[in-house]
C-alpha cells in the first residue's frame, strides 16, 4: 500500500466514526438500532461510487481499498475487540447459574438452525447448491448478534437473567458456529473428510482453543499481580493479549481463534475481575466499549459498502435472483428460530433460572445476525475469487443474502423489540420497585431544595428562585402530594410485604458487594478474599426469594479448618510447615470475617438512612445479625487463642491505607496546581516503591519463642533463672488447631502440657 492509498483507508476510518457518531446521537431514545443506520450509510457510499458516474474522489478511493481487503485480516482486525467486550461484560455468577441453557442454545441450537436453513436453502432454492454449501450459508447465519435486543432490556429492566441468556448465546455460538462453518468450508472447497477426521477437527478446534484461552488468561493473570496501579498497562496487557491469543490459535495452532477469545475474556470475568480495581476497572470497561463501538462502526459502514458492491458491480448476477427469495430467506430464519427454541424448550424450563413462555417468546425475536455473519460471508466472497468449487456468482449471493438479512432482522426485530417487551409487559417494574421510586423522587426532591438553600444566594451574583429553577428539573415535575414511606401495607395488596422483604434483601445484599469492592480498593481485603466473598453475595442473591440472608453459608466453609489440616499433626510433618498452614488458614478465615461483619454494617447503615425505620427493613436487619454471629465468634476465639493474626492483619490493612492516603495527597497537590510534574513523578515513584514493598513482602505473623513465653507465664517466670533455663533445655514449641486433643483420662502421660497461648477446654 503506497503513501497515498494509506492516507485515503485513513480518511475512510475518520469518516466512517463521524458517521457512526451521528448516527448514535440521532437515533439514541428511539426504537432503531444505530446499527442499521451505518448499514444504510454504508449501502449509501457504497451505491454512489459503484452505480454512479459522480465518484466520492479520495473518500471513494478509501471505500474501494477497504471494500478489497483481506476477509481474513477482516476477521482478525474485528473479531477480537468485539468478542472479548461481549464476554469479559459480562457476570459469572449469571454465566454458572445460565450455562447450561447458553450451551443448548449455542450447541444443539446452532447446529438445528444450520440444518433447517441448510435444507430449505438446497430444497426450495432455484441455485443448485450442493448440500455443504448449502448448509455453508446456513452455518453463516447461525451466529446471533443480539446488541440492540440486550441494551432494550437492560434499558427497559427485563430480567437480568433473560439478558444473560440471550448475550451468553450470542458470544458462545460465535466461536460454535463459526467452527462450523468452518467445517463446511473446507468440504464445500473440496477439502473431504471422513468422520474419524471430523471427530479430529472438532475436538482439535474446540477444546484446543478453551485450553489456549485459559493458558493465556493464567498468564496474564500473573502478570498483573506485579503491576500497581497503573491503569495503561493493564487496560494495553488485555488488549495485547487478546489479539496476540487470537493470531496464535488461528494461524499457529489451527484452532478456533474466536472460541480462544470467548474463553480468555470470560476467563477475565470470572478470574481477574478483581485484579483491577477503582478507576481501572471502570477505564478497562469504558475502553472495551469504545473498541467495541469502533469494531462495529467500521464493519457495518464496510458491510453496506461490499453489498453495494457486490449487487451493482455484477449486474448479470443482479438480475438473476430475485428480492423475493431475500425475504423468503427471512421467513425460514425466523422458522428455523422457533423450531429451535420450541425443541429446546422444555430444556431450557428445567435449567438455571428457567425460562416461561413470554421469555420464550423474547428469544425468539432476539435471533438478530451482525458483524460477524458479515465478516464469514465476505471471506467466502473473497474465497470465491479464486476457487474453483464456489462460483464467483454464489459468493456475491452469499454476500447479498447475509448482508439482507442481517439488514431485515436489524429493522424488523431489533426496532420492535421494545414493542414486544411491552406487550408481554415484561418491562414493567414490580409493586415493591415503583414505591421505592417514587419514594426515591422525594428524597430527589429534598437534596435539590437543600442544594438550592446552599447555592441560591450569594455575594457576587445575588438571588435566585425557586419556581423558575423547578422548571428545569423536568425529572421531579411529578412529585406531588404527601410522601409514602414504600413499606406502607395497603388492604388491596395482600402480597405486597413479601414483595418488599425480597426486594429489601437484594438492596441489602448489593450494598453488601459494593462494600466488598470499596475494601478491595482500600486494601482491606486481597484479590482472592475478594473473589470468595463477592461469590457468597451473587449465590445469596438467588436465595432471597426462598429463605432469609444467606451469604454467611456460601462463606463459612472457608472460615472453618478442613479436616485434612489433622494429617499436618503428624510427627513426619515439619513443625514449620504446620505452623505456616494453620497461620496461613487462620489470616484468611479472619479477612472473610472481617469483611464481612463491616460489609454487613456499612449496608445496613446506608440502607436505614435511605429507607429510614421499617418493619421489613428491620427483619432484614435482624437477618444481617443473625448472620454475623458466628463471624464475631470466630474472630473472638482467634482474638484469645492467636491475637498475633489480628494484629498483623490489622497492620497490613493501615499500611496499605496510609500509603493509598499518601498517593492520593500527591495527586490532590498536583490537580491544584501547588507541585510541578517533575516533584510529582519523584513522590508518585516513591510512594510506589513502598506500595510494592508492602504488596510483595507484607507483615508476617512471628511465632513467639519459647524463652519470651515462659518468662511471662505467671507460675514458670517465677522458677529460679537456673530451674527456668533447665526446662526451657527440654521444651519442644508446637501449635495444635482448634479442637485438638492434648490428653485423655488413663493413657500414659509422656510429658507436661503448658498451655501459654489458647483456650483449653475440659471435658469430664
């Protein structure tokens, strides 16, 4: 590519996000996805410079650059941003909880609508298509692409579940349908295959890139434990690794490199979510949205452009197929999607959350088609240049077919989506929900006119009133009459208090996590404790509509010593070894209590100053105690038998808050202007050095000697110096776990137990 044609593909990308800037600007709050407007734009381009005698000059030259390019780089430009986006989004507990439906439905799912389509296509169809081609496009347009539906019910509060499924089915047949297209793809270009070889293929394709996936997730997760704060290597490490993980399974390995994607960013979102913290989390999210928004923009734009290409620059291919099959080829995917999810159905009732008829019915119309049949079909066009099993002719229908249907399923079921939510009122807030909004503009209502008692007058610029700035706050124009505290019981609504407990729990319980989140910022909790802790609230949150707070169960098992620490008291065993598990043990079960009983505080603090005194918000409260019971319990003992754990846990977590304390000081110095960058650089390199210091060598806890025990036990420090120096020549220090027994009535003694740390409790 020479110096000119790198400025006009250029100018085309500049373009291409201005146009795709506008058009979610115009479109945002409207019922169309942006999406199909870049489609039309892209046709738009795509029209005047191929149908046309007036060319679009440098930007015409830059459309007929990027409408020739490489399908492979395409994919390999396009596919990754896009995917690791969708799956590092997204939530684990959700995934877990809706696996097994997202497997059905991007597994046995796929490979029906493959064969559905295949069918009709090689069955009702006036091209003479051989089966594997035929089954080629149906493999093409097995792959779902379902953004708009997924941002209507997160816009409109569909259920949180219903949202996961269709997403969850949208990034995992991805890489399944893709594999199997690529299946086809080499049969239909003669590449044959017997089925111990097809066994081979997919085996060698599939789980070689959920391996590679989580090979490169590992490493990349160690490699972030020495990175501190900095949110540009993390947010470029990810990025690096995403890219590097794809071109390594696609064109090294000969694996799927989109399946290798999906597993590394879900293996992000389930691994290393808490390995990025404060502003870098949220930066690492907004960033992957924008390549996201980029990747999107880009292959739309181009799509429209190659079918504008495809359908006018080959009119004798033009004329020899009909719309009328366009939209027939429309009809049989919208069949084949019933038929799918009306066999899968009963299945997809018994898994996870299960599934009801009107959910059912939203999946069905969520089967939209986007980049990624575009990028399969623009590879087969490009294929068909060349090969001498797929005419030219089949790879411009193929372009036009997928380019239609993606461009149909775009206007017909992305805009009337929101129709059918409505319809099936699966957009409507619950009772327990909207009394708690309305309360909620009250309380908006009471911190504008407290803002407005604070910034309504004042020396330089005198008065303002009231009325006339109401008028802007067009959000609070419906607050009227009295406040309604949202726990009110009226007589028609006998339900309404159970709704209110389950709607209270989960309240509490999202306070409870983002606690959580604001420890592991502060360092209180680590990584891990993290992970265990946060996973207690997501399994608790599936629980409150069956039984009280429950995330002191999910957690518990961690707290207590499993039974195999009673095989560390063996004599084979080093003492050392013994110590550092028990330690080890005692320092995490004591974070996790920790966290919890603050956590459980704090959102019980927030909760009432929000909510304010409630029969219901107190059951709650009370089920929050109950809870922390045994967490106070167990830091009790650990208090009396080994308070050296408590005090070096408590010393981590004020080193680690000073030090925060101290980086955030610099930073405030710096953004109002008292320090230059160079005496900045300086303190923010300092401080971090004794960031990592802490993080790679933090306090341990230090058994005590034997020497230091014995001289301020009571009745041994009393012994004369030579007596004491006799017996300390003989005593051997050990630790024994909680529950231990030291002696049993009528065994033989074999020494003197002199218990100077612990409880000792006897049974007669």
């Amino acid at each position: 590519m020479s110096g000119k044609e790198s400025e006009t593909a250029i100018l085309f990308v500049g373009i291409s996000l201005l146009l795709g800037i506008a058009s979610r600007q115009l479109l945002k709050g409207t019922r169309v996805p942006y999406t199909v407007a870049l489609l039309i734009i892209g046709i738009a381009l795509g029209s005047i410079e191929y149908g046309t005698h007036h060319h679009l000059g440098k930007i015409g030259d830059g459309i007929r650059l990027w409408a020739n390019i490489d399908p492979d780089l395409l994919l390999a430009v396009f596919l990754p941003g896009l995917l690791f986006e969708s799956s590092f989004s997204m939530e684990v507990h959700q995934i877990k909880k809706c696996m097994a439906q997202m497997l059905l439905l991007a597994g046995p799912g796929v490979i029906l609508s493959t064969f559905l389509l295949g069918a009709a296509l090689k069955l009702i169809f006036p091209y003479n298509w051989s089966w594997t081609t035929s089954l080629l496009l149906g493999a093409l347009l097995g792959a779902t692409d379902p953004v708009a539906v997924v941002a209507h019910l997160k816009e409109l509060g569909a259920s949180k579940k219903l949202s996961t499924i269709i997403e969850g089915e949208s990034v995992m047949n991805d890489g399944i349908a893709i594999v199997i297209f690529q299946l086809f793809f080499r049969m239909a270009t003669g590449s044959g295959m017997k089925w111990a070889a097809l066994v081979k293929f997919l085996a060698q394709v599939s789980l070689g890139a959920v391996g590679i996936g989580i090979a490169f997730g590992l490493a990349s997760v160690l490699w972030l434990k020495f990175v501190f704060n900095d949110t540009v290597i993390e947010i470029t490490l990810t990025l690096a690794m995403s890219y590097i993980a794809y071109f390594t399974a696609q064109e090294w390995l000969d694996v799927s490199g989109v399946l290798t994607v999906m597993t590394l960013g879900m293996f992000y979102a389930a691994v290393a979510r808490t390995a990025f913290t404060g502003d870098g989390q949220q930066s690492l999210h907004h960033f992957w949205e924008m390549v996201a928004y980029i990747a999107n923009t880009l292959i739309f734009i181009l799509s429209g452009v190659v079918i504008a290409e495809s359908v006018l620059g080959n009119t004798t291919t033009f004329k020899k197929y009909s719309w009328g099959y366009l939209i027939l080829l429309y009809v049989f995917v919208q069949i084949s999607r019933i038929a799918m999810v009306a066999v899968l159905y009963p299945c997809l009732r018994y898994f996870g959350y299960g599934l009801d008829w009107r959910e059912a019915t939203v999946l069905v119309w969520s089967g939209l088609r986007g980049a990624v049949s575009l990028s399969l079909s623009l590879s087969v066009k490009r294929s068909s240049d060349s090969s001498s099993y797929i005419s030219p002719e089949t790879g411009i229908l193929f372009v036009f077919f997928t380019g239609g249907i993606v461009f149909l399923t775009l206007v017909l079921n992305g805009s009337t989506t929101q129709f059918i939510l409505q319809f099936l009122d699966l957009d409507k807030l619950s009772a327990a929900k909207r009394r708690i909004l309305n309360y909620t503009k009250y309380e908006m209502m009471n911190k504008a006119l407290e803002v407005f008692g604070d910034f309504g007058d004042d020396e330089e610029l005198g008065p303002a009133d009231w009325p006339t700035v109401k008028k802007y706050i067009a959000s609070l124009s419906d607050v009227e009459g009295e406040k309604t505290h949202p726990h009110t019981q009226s007589d028609s609504d006998d339900k309404l208090d159970v709704m209110n407990l389950e709607d209270i729990r989960i309240r509490f319980l999202n306070g409870v996590q983002a606690a959580y989140w604001k420890m592991l910022e502060e360092g209180r909790i680590t990584q891990n404790i993290a992970n265990v802790v946060m996973q207690s609230v997501d399994e608790a949150l599936d629980l409150v509509y069956q039984a009280p707070l429950s995330d002191w169960k999910c957690v518990k098992a961690n707290v207590h010593f499993p039974n195999y620490y009673k095989f560390l008291q063996i004599r084979l065993f080093p003492q050392k070894l013994v110590t550092y598990f028990i330690v080890e043990r005692l320092e995490s079960a004591c974070y996790i209590c920790s966290a919890f009983l603050r956590a459980h505080r704090i959102s019980r603090r927030q909760l009432h100053g929000f909510i304010g005194d409630s029969e219901v918000a107190s059951t709650v409260f009370g089920e929050s105690e109950t809870e922390g019971e045994e967490a106070k319990q167990f830091l009790e003992d650990v208090r009396v038998a080994f308070p050296q754990v408590l005090h070096v846990l408590k010393t981590r977590q004020v080193t680690y808050s000073v030090i925060k304390h101290l980086s955030d000081y610099v930073q405030n110095l710096e953004k109002v202007g008292l320090l230059e960058k160079k005496e900045i650089i300086h303190l923010h390199d300092a401080v971090q050095i004794d960031l990592k210091k802490l993080l790679r060598n933090p306090p341990l806890v230090k058994n005590p000697k034997s020497h230091d025990l014995v001289s301020v036990n009571p009745l041994l420090g009393a012994l004369p110096p030579t007596t004491r120096d006799a017996l300390l020549g003989s005593t051997k220090l050990t630790m024994k776990i909680r529950g231990s027994t030291l002696y049993k009535e009528g065994s033989m003694p074999n020494g003197i137990w002199v218990i100077l740390n612990g409880v000792v409790v006897v049974k007669i």
